[in-house]
C-alpha cells in the first residue's frame, strides 16, 4: 500500500583462512523509531521557526552570580525579533556589560530583576527605559531553571511617547486653565503674569521668562513681571519699540529668536544686565490684542534650544494668553477710572445742587454742610455700611431739593407761616419724590429728602409712616436736622442753648424721634 518500512540490519560473516566461507544475518523493523526521530527533528524545526519569527524579542540568558548576588549575565540565544527591537547585533556567548557599556549603571533594576526572577523562579513583567539605546522596552521574565532566565522584549517606545505626549499635552491644558482663570478671576495684573510666568516656564522647559508691556505714548516697552531670574537686573529694562530683538519684535509684530546669544552680531541691550544669567537661547513673541501690541513676551534659556512645532504653537498660545490678561486689566482699569471720574462728576453736581439750594436762602446758608457731616458721624456710630453711607451723604446733601417748587413768597417768608402756606411747604418732600426717582444713580439715596419729615408717632409727611416704616436714613436725618435749625438763629427767633437742644430731642423721644437714634445721638457728645 506504498507504506515506508525502516528496518535495522545485524549481519555476521564466517572466515576461514581470510576466506568469507559463510554469511548470516538479523533484521529489526525500526520503522517506529525512525518516525518518531523525524517528527522530534520536524518539532525543532517549527520551534526554531516560531522561535526566530517571534514578533517579540526573545532572549535566553545565563546568570553570572557571585555570593548569590547577580553581577552580569551572558546571552545563551535570542531572536531575530530581538535584534530588531533592540538594534544589538551578535549578542549571544556576550555579557550584557559588553554589549550595552554602562547599562550596569544606568539600570541597575534590570540585574535586581533578573537576578530575583532566576534564583526564585517567579515570573515577573516591568517596563524600562534604554537610555544609551534610546528606546523603552517592556519585559516579562520568567526561569526554566536556577541560574537560566527568559526575557520576552516588547519595544514599546512609540507607546511610551504617546502617553509623554498625551501627559505634557494635558500639563499644557491644565496650565492653560489656571491661566484662564487668573484672567476671568483678577484684575491685578502683576499677580495674573506672575502666575502666567510661572506656568509658562514650567510647560516650556525653559529657564526664565519676562513680560514687557507696551507705553503707547512713549513708545518703549517696560518690565512689568518676571520668573526665573538670578538678579534683579531686568527690572530696570526699557527699550524703545524697535531697539533690540524685544522691541523688533514689537515693532514688526513677529517672533524673534536668536539661537545662542553668546554669538549673534546683533545688540543686545539686556546683556550687561544678565551677565550672570548665562542665558543662551531666546524668543520674543508680540503680545497682541484686538490689533494692538500690548507688549512682549521674552523665554530665555541657559543651553541650547530645539524646538518642535508643537512646542512653538504653545508659546503662540501662550502669548495670546498674556495679551488677552493685559487687554483685560487695561479695560478694567479704564472702565474703573471712568466710573470714578463719573461718580465724582456726579457727587461734585449733588454738591452743587446743595450750594444753590443755600444761596437761595441766605438764612440757612451753610446748614446741609454741617448736617450732613453730622448725619455721616452719627449713621457711622450706628453700624452703617459703606455703602449704605454713600447713598446718606447723597441724601443729606439733597434733603430739601424739594424747595426749589417752593414760591419764594413762602420759601423766604420772615414770618410764620399760615396754615395755607405749611400746605404749600409741605409739598416739598413730595417734590423732591417727583425730582429725583426718574434718576437711577440717585433714587436708593431718596429716603432722606423723601422721608425725613416723617415723625416716630405718626403725625409727620408727606405720608404718615410710623416706627419703623420710616427708613433708618430718615431717622437718622431727621433727629440732625432738628439739631441743627434749633441751633441756628432764624428771622423769627434766636438759635436755642447746646442744653435746651439737647433736652428738647430727649422730650421728643418716642414722639418726633426715634428712641434709638436720639440715645446713639445723644452718646457723641455733640
């Protein structure tokens, strides 16, 4: 049926007198053997194909121990793979201090390891970090017998520089947002580039950086912050826009880079300050906001620099950054003293509202001046806030606008007035209501010139309020006023003593007044 038989011949011969006289032989049917001789020799040949075809690297090693402490080990094979991965050549019947001079030093861990694997026979898998072959390597090892150990190389560098690379990428982000907050959280702009500076030299990798800002009306650019510096030195910088590789780049609104300072022709001004810097690399990147410089980013670097893409697109967008914090405290900044210079407009028109209400009635000449000093002292000593004395002071000042409705038959009248004429008079609160609510800036201060003749009990107007349905800045004012025009003489009679003053708002207590502010009132001492 065609099937290969092997067989084993033991033949023996007769001789006589040098003469073969005779011949007999055995046969054994080794045919069983032979197969399995050749499907050993067929096993070796597909291990040593899987062997040398192994995507991983694959290296067996013998341990070279002295007192029991791995010293060196030798290659006894490896892969094609391995060769591949590593970039060795000819390795094996080598040590490994042959091969890769200095690794003894560099990775240490690698002998820890495969000393432990080889004499306790644990497998165990760890990454590392070739640095004389530039490459990482992850390694399973594992000992099929003391003193003998099996590495399995997996060349993971692309890996490992994609998660440095994912890693620097969100160190870059997060450094972007607390950038980012800075900007959206203060308007002190020292405090936001400090921390800018600080964030920006530690995603750049670079030594020390600077923030020069823009003088539109003298055209120089002037230091404002720094980080990394050894001296003081640039603090004192000032350059005109054009001088200089920070004032070109200002002026040409471009990055400027000059790759080793020590040997360019071109000036550089901040040489004798940073002598003992030692600086040798340098960018100046324009800060631009809304078409405008704001001023000049400079990184300076104690070695070379060689920089990717990536790494320059991060320094652009960094410089966006700061120009964007500097747009922002500039516009804060404006909006700030242009609502100061209108609040003072505003307060300087009050005030002369109250000086013509005065010139009006030469009789009371000077009383909102003092009463409102006095209101002032007497709301601070009940616990008013600022704010809340910003809007009395205002109220104070205008208490009696509402007089300018007043006829000056009546206003001005040296006699008492009759009860028609208190009925015209009395309208000036509600005047006052009338003048000043259509005026936002000045409607929270209306309590005063609104509410001020109200009484504790009731019986005062415009409309009647009692207790404390009267606001407290009316309260306050109304025990002052009272102080006041007592005090002072009048066509009709002569100002009262400190004394009867005094007991006359104590009789009123609980009447006119409020009980708590004539006791406040009566504690200053006025």
């Amino acid at each position: 049926a065609g099937e290969v038989k092997w067989f084993s011949f033991l033949s023996t011969l007769t001789i006589k007198d040098g003469q073969v006289v005779g011949q007999s032989g055995v046969s054994q049917d080794i045919t069983a053997r032979k197969q399995a001789e050749e499907a050993l020799h067929e096993s070796e040949n597909r291990y040593h194909s899987l062997f040398e075809n192994m995507l991983e690297g694959y290296a067996y090693c013998q341990i070279l121990l002295d007192h029991d402490q791995p010293q060196d080990f030798i290659y006894v094979d490896v892969n094609n793979a391995f060769e591949i991965l590593t970039g060795l050549k000819n390795v094996v019947g080598k040590k490994v201090s042959e091969v890769i001079p200095g690794i003894q030093e560099s990775n240490p861990e690698l002998f820890e390891i495969y000393g432990r694997v080889a004499l306790s026979g644990k497998p165990e898998t760890f990454e590392t970090y070739l640095e004389s072959l530039g490459i990482w390597l992850s390694i399973a090892v594992y000992s099929p017998r003391r003193e003998y150990f099996v590495a399995v190389f997996d060349n993971i560098t692309e890996r490992k520089r994609a998660e440095e690379h994912i890693e620097r990428q969100l160190q870059r982000l997060s450094a972007l947002t607390v950038i980012d907050r800075m900007i959206t959280s203060s308007m002190d702009l020292k405090l936001t580039l400090n921390v800018f500076l600080e964030n920006a030299t530690q995603q750049l990798g670079v030594d020390a950086a600077a923030v020069l800002l823009h003088n539109p009306h003298q055209h120089t650019l002037e230091f404002s912050a720094g980080h990394g510096f050894r001296g003081d030195g640039i603090r004192k910088l000032r350059l005109r826009v054009g001088e200089d590789h920070a004032g070109r780049a200002a002026l040409e609104r471009r990055l400027v880079n000059v790759s080793d300072l020590t040997k360019t022709n071109q000036p550089f001004s901040k040489a004798a300050l940073t002598a003992d810097e030692g600086f040798i690399a340098f960018y100046a990147v324009p800060l631009i906001a809304k078409g405008q410089v704001k001023g000049v980013l400079e990184i300076f670097h104690r070695a070379r620099l060689n920089p990717d893409q990536e790494w320059l697109d991060f320094l652009d967008t960094l410089a966006g950054q700061a120009a964007i914090a500097i747009d922002n405290a500039e516009l804060f900044n404006n909006l700030h003293r242009s609502n100061t210079e209108l609040m003072r407009a505003y307060d300087a028109t009050i005030e002369g509202w109250s000086r013509a209400l005065d010139l009006r009635d030469k009789e009371t000449e000077g009383h909102t001046q003092r009463v409102t000093e006095m209101t002032l002292r007497l709301a601070q000593a009940m616990g008013q806030s600022d704010e809340e004395l910003i809007q009395i002071r205002r109220g104070a000042l205008l208490h009696d606008i509402g007089k300018l409705g007043v006829p000056d038959d009546i206003l001005l009248k040296p006699d008492t007035l009759t009860d028609d004429e208190w009925v015209v008079m009395k309208k000036h609160a509600q005047y006052a209501y009338d003048m000043l609510l259509p005026i936002d800036y000045l409607r929270h201060a209306l309590d005063i010139p609104y509410c001020h003749h109200e009484k504790w009990d009731g019986t005062g107007y415009p409309r009647g309020l009692k207790g404390e349905e009267i606001p407290l800045a009316a309260r306050i004012f109304a025990v002052v006023d009272v102080w006041d025009a007592l005090r002072s003489d009048r066509p009709y009679r002569k100002g009262w003593s400190e004394g009867d003053v005094r007991q006359h708002i104590r009789q009123q207590s609980g009447a006119h007044f409020d009980p708590q502010v004539v006791e406040a009132f009566l504690k200053l001492g006025v």
